[in-house]
C-alpha cells in the first residue's frame, strides 16, 4: 500500500470539500523498460479506491499497442498521466508523481473535476487574445518545493484556455529532456520548445505575462513568414 491511512483520510475530506463532476486518468504505461510505471499503476489505482470509481476512474494504455490512443494524446514517453474531465484539457505528467509532486497530481484531479481554472477575472479575459498554440513543458523534480506551485499555475492556464497545453516532466526521469532543454534548476517553464523560457514558481500575472510574450512573439514570427 502506496497511500497510508492518514493520507488516505486527508485525500478523503480533501475530496468530499472540492471535487466535483467526474475525472478519468488516462495512463500510458509498458511493463518492459519502465522502472517507475508499476508504482504509476498501483498509485493510480488507490487514489480510485479513496475517491470512488463514481468520481474517478483510471485506464492504463500501452503506446506499443495502442499506437493510436497515445497518437491521440500525443504521449510519447511512459509513465504519461493524462488528467480528462468532460474533454481533454491538455493536461500531462511525465513520470511519477511522487514525493512532492504527488500533491501537482491530486489538485489537478480537482481542478479538473471542477471543470473551471483557479485563475482572476482579469487573467481570464487576457487570454482571450490567444489564438494560437502554446505548449508549455514544465520541469520539476519531486523534491522541489516550489515545483507544485508552478505545475498547477501551469494547469489552470490549460484548463482556462484552448489553445494552451502543459506538460509537467520529472526532469529525474527525463534526463535527455533536461539536458536538451538546459534545465539547471527547477521549475523551469519551456514554452513551445525554446520559444520563451522561465524560471521559479511565478505569480499568477507574472506567469501570464510570460505567456502573452510568447504569443505576441509567436504571433509577430507568423506575420512575417506570411
């Protein structure tokens, strides 16, 4: 047993207070050259058991076999963790979400569950002027403090917006990631591969400033190829 009582009694009043509409965790996972997606499986599995199959529910795909569901999903590397409510918020995590990070998991469950991002009025509207795709790749460890904070603003943005993906990656379990991305501290945000790149657990209107950067910039490099 991965989650001991006194986890499983907090997660449970944890769920009784926030959860809302029904979550499906999607997880992509192989029994051959994956040390971490056993665990993955198991750890899955008793979140189910503590918050109901009614409320949660999980299914394990193998990319080998099910070529066409990873494809879907755009999952390329196990353990993925894909987190859908009503539709798919473009909300991943690459590898396992253990130590500090089991609690990036457990909130994104909720914040998918309620269907909604924790985000201001204000940083809402902002994000209607994106028009164009941003995928974000987040880059955490599981003992990083501020590694949580940074994952979930991350989520929230995907959540509030179509056109933004977020991908949070043990850079632990992702070495050749990290090294391609240069990750020397956590969490480093990587916005569509090398667009904009930042650093730290960043407020919520820094964070967005960021993203608008990276739009305006994404926007400004299509007018001129057009």
């Amino acid at each position: 047993m991965l989650l001991g009582l006194d986890v499983r009694s907090q997660l449970r009043d944890l769920f009784e207070k926030e959860y809302r509409e029904p979550v499906t965790i999607k997880l992509f996972s192989q029994s051959i050259g994956c040390e971490s997606c056993r665990t993955a499986e198991i750890l899955l599995r008793e979140l189910v058991e503590v918050a109901g199959e009614d409320r949660l529910k999980y299914e394990v795909y193998s990319p080998l076999v099910e070529k066409e569901e990873a494809q879907k999903y755009g999952v390329d590397r196990v353990p993925t963790i894909v987190i859908e409510g009503d539709r798919d918020y473009g909300i991943r995590y690459i590898g396992l979400p253990a130590g500090l990070e089991f609690s990036t998991l457990v909130q994104g469950i909720i914040r998918v569950s309620q269907r909604r991002a924790s985000l201001s009025q204000r940083t809402l509207e902002a994000l209607k002027e994106i028009d164009l795709p941003l995928d974000l790749k987040v880059f955490v460890t599981t003992a990083c403090g501020y590694c949580p904070s940074a994952a979930i603003t991350a989520w929230n943005f995907a959540i509030a917006s179509d056109y933004i993906r977020a991908t949070v990656i043990d850079s632990t379990e992702n070495p050749d990631l990290a090294e391609r991305f240069q990750v020397v501290g956590v969490p480093k945000i990587v916005v569509n591969d090398g667009l904009l790149e930042f650093v730290g657990a960043q407020p919520e209107d820094s964070f967005l400033g960021y993203l608008i950067s990276a739009y305006r910039k994404l926007k400004g490099e299509g007018e001129k190829a057009s």
